[in-house]
C-alpha cells in the first residue's frame, strides 16, 4: 500500500486551507498514492473559534475534500469540525475516495497540558475501521494515540493500518513523547502506524500563541514491531511510504501480543 503524509500549517480560513488540500491531493496522485493523509484540524487551525467555522459531513468544504479526492482517483483523510447536537463541535476525520464516503469522531478529547478540548468540542463514542482497496485502516485522532486500547481494539476490528491525525502540542518533550508514543502504539497492535501531524507554525514564519495545539510536525511512519520506516522534519511537506502488508502478518507471528492478552 502506498500512502501519502501530506504535513501542513493550517489557517484559521478553512477555504484557504482547501488549496493546502488540493496541492497534498495532486503531489500524492501523481506519486501512485492509495492513500492520502492530512493532520487533524485541516479544515481550521486550532486558536480560532471552530463553533462558525464548523460544517456538516455534506456542507461545501467536505464536498470539495470529496471532489478532489474523486477527480484524483485516491482515498483522503483529512481532519474538519461538524456541528455537534448540543452547540459544541465535533472533531472529525473524514475520510473519501473511491467507493468510500464516512467518518470518525474523534473519542478522547486534549484535557491535558492546559488546553481544555471538551470544552468546545464534543467526544466522539465508537472506533471506526475502513477499507481501502484491500487493506484494513484504523483511524485515531492525536490525544487518542496516549490510549493503548483503542489501537488494540481496531486491530481486533482488522486493522493492520492505523491512521493517525494530529496537531500535536509544543513543549518540552513533547516531539520525544510524539515519538514515543506512535512507536508503542505500533507495538501495541502490531500493525502499521501513520501518524500525519500539523508542521510547526514557526517554520513558515508563524509564531503560536496561547495553550492551542498547532503543530510540531515529525509526522511519521512506523512498522508493527515499532521501527520509524519514515519521518518528516518540522516544515510542511509530503512523504509518500510504501507499507508491506507482510510485515503485519510476520510481526503477529513473531510477537502475538493480541493473542496473548489477559487483560
């Protein structure tokens, strides 16, 4: 499976934001990608007032994110806002492409560090797998990745890919905490990890301000057994990966920590 990690900075204009899209769309196209892959907050960057930016899954800036998928030919992940039933919003993964149209919700929300996520965003409640051509795909969005049974439990639901969004926050030890934690959940579920993350805002002249998570950058692939097959730096960019679907059924053989479990 080939995939695309396409590492931006969004903006607070979602319409502007959609030309960052359509750009990561075309370069993994034309490089053979199945599968293209935006961070979460695609739609907006986090700092602004998500509540009148959000949109409904059949709203214009999801229709757009579908045609270009369509007109490309390749699946897209990208992270939105949807309005949630009780006045917050939702963060959202839609994910498009041939013969594919849904979404995860994302389940556990950024109360850590500071910054109170489920004050205007509402939790998604159940894990969601798609398939995309003949493989399997998870999908977690960024605090998610510091919680081992989701990714064990979209494993169990037949994943050897998870995706995983983010817009990972700044700070100290926070890159080696990224790292850290995508590589266990690799290991956790032996199964291939694509963690696509915000660049950071300073590498194209943008300083962050207050508690909201902008980015670090450092999107990354790792295999089941935990190896970083592939990273980006701090800036925006597209990394196109091919993942072996072999490696997942070897690394469940050679370590079937999903067998054996007890608890």
């Amino acid at each position: 499976m080939r995939i695309a990690l396409c590492q931006i900075v969004s903006t607070p204009d979602p319409r502007a934001n959609l030309e960052l899209v359509a750009d990561g769309v075309r370069r993994a196209a034309d490089a053979g990608a199945e599968l293209a892959v935006f961070p979460e907050a695609t739609m907006a960057c986090f700092g602004v007032k998500l509540g009148p930016l959000a949109e409904p899954l059949d709203g214009p800036w999801a229709t757009e994110v579908r045609r270009l998928a369509g007109e490309a030919g390749i699946t897209v992940v990208a992270g939105m806002f949807t309005p949630a039933p009780d006045g917050r919003v939702t963060n959202t993964l839609l994910v498009t492409g041939p013969g594919i149209d849904t979404h995860y919700d994302k389940v556990h929300l950024f109360d850590a560090f500071g910054f109170e996520e489920s004050r205007t965003v509402a939790p998604g409640e159940k894990p969601v797998v798609v398939r995309v051509g003949d493989t399997a795909v998870g999908l977690a969005t960024c605090y998610d990745v510091r919680f081992p049974g989701l990714y064990t439990r979209l494993a169990d639901e037949g994943a050897s890919v998870i995706v995983t969004a983010a817009s990972w926050g700044s700070g100290e030890g926070k890159r080696e905490q990224w790292e850290l934690l995508v590589r266990a959940r690799a290991l956790d579920s032996t199964s291939w990890v694509v963690a696509c993350g915000q660049a950071d805002p300073r590498s194209v002249g943008r300083e962050p301000s207050g508690k909201a998570p902008t980015g670090i950058g450092y999107s990354t692939v790792v295999s089941p057994l935990g190896a970083i097959h592939a990273q980006l730096a701090d800036a925006p960019d597209v990394a196109v990966v091919d993942l072996d679907p072999d490696a997942v059924e070897e690394a469940r053989r050679a370590v079937p920590v999903l067998l054996n479990r007890k608890f």
